[in-house]
C-alpha cells in the first residue's frame, strides 16, 4: 500500500531538483502521475478479484484476504493522490537531499542511473539478443511449473503425531488392549512426549501423542512421526499407522493419500487390481504404508441344518432359529424393576463359551416334548471369508487406496506414482478417482491456472480502458510478468517451496505488484513522445527517469516480505511458500524488466504526437547519441 505514495513522493522531489518550489512542484507530480496510479491501484485490486469470488477451499481461505488488501489499495491510492502531494508541498525543501546522508545516497543512486543508462542504450541496439533472451525466459515456464513439487499446503508442526491402529477382523476388545499397551509405551519412550491418549474397540482403534511446546523440543512433529513408525512397525499382532494432521481443514481428516479405483466389476475383481497397485506403491519407496481399505479377511461361520436329522429328533426348525437368537444374539426379552430401577433381561450364553465357532456345537435347543437337543446331532458349521465392508464410490464398485507419505515426499508426487501405475495395469472399463485430501489437492490445483488466466484478462482489459490502447497493456504485461513468474517458479522448481495455495496467491499477487514497473515506463515515454521526442529516445528517458520510484517499490516490497521468507517454526511453511514467491519474483522481475520493457516498446508502442496515436509504419532511426539523461 505504500507504493503509490513511494512514486508520489519521490516525483515530487525530482520536480524540486528541477528548481520549482515546493507548491508547483507538488501540483506538476500529481498532474503527471494522475493517470499512472490510478492504473497501478486498479490493477492490483482487480487481480484480487478472481480469487475473491471463486469458490472451494482456496475462497473461503482468501476471500477476506482479497477484499481487505482490494480496500486497501484504492484507499493508498486516493491518498497518494491528495494527501502525499499536499504533506510534501509543505515538508519537502530544496536542496534538503543534498546535505548528510541523503546526499550521500544521492550521489551513489547517480552513479547507478548513470550505469542504468548506458546499459540500456546498449541493450536496445541489440533488440533482438534481448528479445530472444524474453522468449527463452518465458518459455522456462512452462518445465518450471511442470517439474515443481506440488502440495496442498506446507506442512505445519500441529504439535500431535495420530497414530491409527488396525487390527485383526476377528480380534476382541481384550486382545486390543494388550496391543494398546503397548503402543503407550512407544509414544511414552519419547522424551518430547507431552501426553498420549487412546481409543481402543474390537477391529482397532485411534491413538496419538502430543508432543511438548516447539521451544522445549528439538525435533519436528514430521521426525517424530518418522521415528514413532519404526518403533511401532515392531508391535506384532496390530497396524499402527502414524501420521500428522493435514494443514489445512476439509481433507477428510484420515490419510493423505485417497486413491479410489472404481468399476462396474465385482468388488473381488477390484481388490485384485488394486492389490496389484498397492505393490507397486511399496516398491517405489514414496510411502511409509499404503493398502486398500476392502479386504477380504473377516471370518464367519454360518450353521447348517440338516433336515431330515431335525425332523428325526424331533425339532423344529423355527424354535431351533429362535434359541439360537436368544443364546447368542444379545438381545434382551424383558425387564425387572427392584427398588424403583428397571432393567433389561438379555439371556446369553457365558462369554467362555461363545468365543469360537466350534463352541456352538455344545449348544442345546429345544426339542420335542420341551428336551434340550445338542446342536451338533443335526447341525455342521460352514466357515468363509467375507470383507468386513463393501464400498461404492460414484454408484460404482470402488476400492480406495489410502498411504502415508515420509517428509520430503509431496503429496502431487505421491498421486502421479499412482496415476502412472494405474494407466498400466487398469483394463478397459476401470476409472480413478480420489477422495478426502487428495481429492482437494486435484480439485484446487486445477482452479489455479483458471484464476491466474482470469487475474491477467482483468488487468489486461483495465490497462486497455486506461490507455485507451491495447499495445500499451500488451508491452507492460509481456515486458514484466512472465519474466517474474519465471523468477518465482524458479525457486519452487529447485525445491526451496512447492506450488500449494499460498504460493499460487503469491504468484498472482506478483502479477499485480510487478506490472506497476512496465505502467511507470510506458505511461511517461507516451508522456515524453507527444512534446517532441522520438520513441527510442522517450523509452531511455522514461526509464532512466522511473528507475528510482521502481527500484524503491521493489526494495519496499522485498524487504516487507523478508520476514516471511526467513520465519521459521510451526507455522512457517506457509508464509516461506508466499514470501519466497514475492521476493525472488520481484527481485529477478524488476530486473528483466528494466531491460525488456524499453526493447518491446521500440517494437510494439504507437508514434505519439501531441496527444494522438499514430502507427509507426516508418520508423526513422534514431541515433542513442542523441539521448541524454533525465535532469535530476
């Protein structure tokens, strides 16, 4: 927000140097500079605008994000308009720059401009080297952002390692106790351990460990829970999978990989390819655990009677179901009320003796004339294997495979492992899908390069309205943001961020922040063309002359954002995505821009003369001796 005021200010100080007194000078910087802000505000709450009215998950984080910084940048505008020409007409003095050390800075930025200036004028006699160099840059993109890491959001340090217990189809509440036992003293072991807690039924249960304070510990939640896999993978009888909360809410809240396979198949056809799948998982070392969540494991025993032995001892084949219900079902029949409380009568075979199937040979049913009848007289058992559950997924038989990822592996990573191995083995009629966190990262990682297109027609079209042209938008556009965008993709292509949410705002942000350099130049070589000068001429002044206001937005800009870049903690990943993405951007942007802005001018602008535009069919050359700095 202290852009705006930044070029204010400092071009009324350039007026001062001209000799004007500090009213006039005052009065000329906001005449000229009316339209160049009024460009720049426009353009950077209008690149908000796609991400303030988008849905998903990126929305609802960002929609305050997006309306409040908007808000903000018109109002710096409509002061820097009023308020910083007036407060420097009557605090800023001639010749106050050129004593101490502001003149000390002076005279060092003047040997920088000279440096600028005779650079440039070298660079726009080779245009096509340094055009050339544009188009390589821009083409970087497009690897850069292929080949980097992407993720739903940095990991965050939430102080919990979650640990899921998953144990036999047939266990019982005791022999997961024991286990629970033990997974306490794993989590115990650890001297960062803050408290532990379980939940333990049957067929498995939930555990977890909260770790101490992030400054009384040493280690990260992500190498404990690298540390807590190992000790737990040494437990036998149950599965443990560790893990740590997703950053981010709405993923689902279990493993971050969520990779269903889903088909008109049989459910058994399924689990065979995803099995398949699964063991391709484990072999590439990119996960921690990896399985399907339908197994066919779960035991049952189903009671057969033969007939014509039921009819000869005398049973009947209703009461022998109903005992049956009775003895075993826990269902209670009745209730007794003493001393005013009421309780429930369920009838039930001691817990001894209903433990294993074979025991229900021992079972007595009513016979004929009230005789109790072994079961086994007229009974066998048949024992098979079902799944403990089937699941469809989009009105489809479907099998989701679901893993745990080790730090330094991303999710994106993780899922095109799957994608690939999937288009190998999955016969014709299969289809993948995901869910839960997964399914997050696909569904807001496809929204971004929509929003980012969406952000630039916006400023495009505003630009266009403001220069009534639609050169002027193209040459500040193509001059700076793919060149900052290659910057920032750079440093996630190296591995120092991946792509996620915050860093895809930061990328679009950068649009805005960065295209106020290419307004600066542009708007004042048009200015500089209609009293005289030619268009080579007017771009070298015009750029010499905004080198200052530019180099100090950027530096305003760079070192706003540095604390994000270096903060370290459990909340940090976030704000290094989106600080890194600003700060290597507007650094590396700023400087290509300085350069190629001016070499697409000389090829794209119109020949302005005296307040018109005219193509320039014919371009005279015109000689870079003639060009002589701006006065400062």
């Amino acid at each position: 927000v202290v852009d705006d005021a930044i070029v204010m200010v400092e071009n009324v100080e350039r007026h001062l140097h001209e000799g004007k007194s500090p009213l006039q000078a005052a009065l000329d910087a906001a005449r000229e500079l009316v339209g160049p802000i009024i460009a720049m505000t426009i353009t950077l709450a209008a690149v908000y605008t796609p991400v303030a009215i988008q849905g998903g998950l990126t929305g609802s984080l960002f929609r305050e994000f997006a309306f409040t910084l908007a808000g903000a940048v018109i109002v710096s505008g409509v002061v820097a308009l009023t308020l910083s020409p007036m407060m420097g007409s009557k605090l800023l003095r001639a010749g106050d720059t050129e004593r101490g050390f502001a003149g000390f800075v002076n005279r060092r930025f003047e040997s920088i401009r000279s440096t600028y200036t005779r650079l440039l004028s070298g660079t726009l006699k080779y245009r096509p080297v340094v055009l050339t160099l544009w188009v390589i840059v821009m083409l970087l993109i497009v690897p850069f952002y292929l080949f980097s890491q992407k993720e739903l959001a940095p990991a965050e340090d939430q102080g919990v390692v979650f640990g899921i217990v998953q144990a036999a189809a047939n266990s019982t509440l005791d022999q997961t106790k024991l286990f629970g036992n033990e997974i306490y003293k794993v989590f115990q072991s650890f001297p960062e351990t803050d408290a532990t807690f379980q939940i333990v039924f049957p067929s498995g249960g939930f555990a977890g460990m909260v770790v101490k304070p992030w400054s009384e510990r040493k280690k990260s939640s992500a190498e404990l829970q690298v540390e807590v896999s190992a000790k737990l993978s040494q437990i036998a009888g149950v599965r443990v999978i560790p893990l740590t909360p997703p950053a981010l809410p709405g993923g689902g809240g279990g493993l971050p990989v969520d990779f269903v396979i889903a088909s008109t198949a049989e459910p058994q056809q399924v689990v065979a390819i995803a099995n398949q799948v699964v063991q391709k998982a484990f072999a590439s070392g990119l996960f921690m655990f990896a399985d399907t969540d339908i197994k066919f494991d779960q035991p049952q025993a189903e009671v057969v009677f033969d007939r014509d032995k039921l009819r000869s001892e005398g049973v009947d084949l209703a009461q022998a179901g109903r005992d049956l219900s009775t003895l075993l079902g826990g269902n209670f029949v009745n209730r007794f009320s003493i001393q005013g409380r009421s309780y429930k009568v369920i009838p039930q075979v001691k817990r001894s003796e209903r433990l294993t199937p074979d025991q229900l040979k021992d079972v007595y049913v009513t016979g004929a004339g009230g005789k109790l009848v072994p079961l086994s007289t007229f009974a066998t058992l048949r024992t098979t294997t079902e799944p403990r559950e089937l699941k469809r997924f989009q009105q489809l038989n479907a099998v989701r495979i679901q893993g745990a990822i080790p730090p330094g592996v991303s999710l994106d990573q993780a899922l095109r492992f799957l994608e690939g191995e999937a288009r190998k083995i999955l016969p014709q009629g299969y289809t993948v899908d995901y869910s839960g966190e997964s399914r997050q990262l696909r569904t807001e990682g496809g929204k971004f390069l929509a929003t980012f297109l969406l952000s630039a027609i916006l400023i495009y079209l505003v630009l266009a309205a403001q220069f009534e042209s639609f050169r002027d938008p193209f040459i500040i556009l193509a001059g700076s943001v793919p060149l900052a965008l290659a910057g920032a993709l750079l440093f996630s292509f190296l591995g120092f961020t991946s792509l996620n949410v915050y860093s895809q705002v930061g990328l679009i942000t950068l649009v805005g922040l960065v295209a106020k350099n290419g307004i600066l130049i542009v708007q004042f070589a048009n200015h500089l063309q209609e009293t005289g000068l030619g268009k080579l001429g007017a771009v070298v002044e015009a750029a010499t002359t905004r080198l200052r206001p530019i180099l100090m937005t950027t530096a305003a800009t760079v070192v706003g954002h540095l604390p994000l870049v270096f903060a370290h903690g459990p909340g940090a990943g976030a704000r290094n995505s989106i600080g890194i993405m600003l700060v290597s951007g507007m650094i590396i942007g700023t400087m290509f821009t300085l350069f190629v802005v001016p070499s697409i001018y000389v090829l794209v602008a119109r020949t302005h003369r005296a307040g018109t535009a005219v193509d320039a069919e014919e371009r005279e050359p015109e000689a870079l001796a003639d060009v002589t700095p701006a006065p400062v």
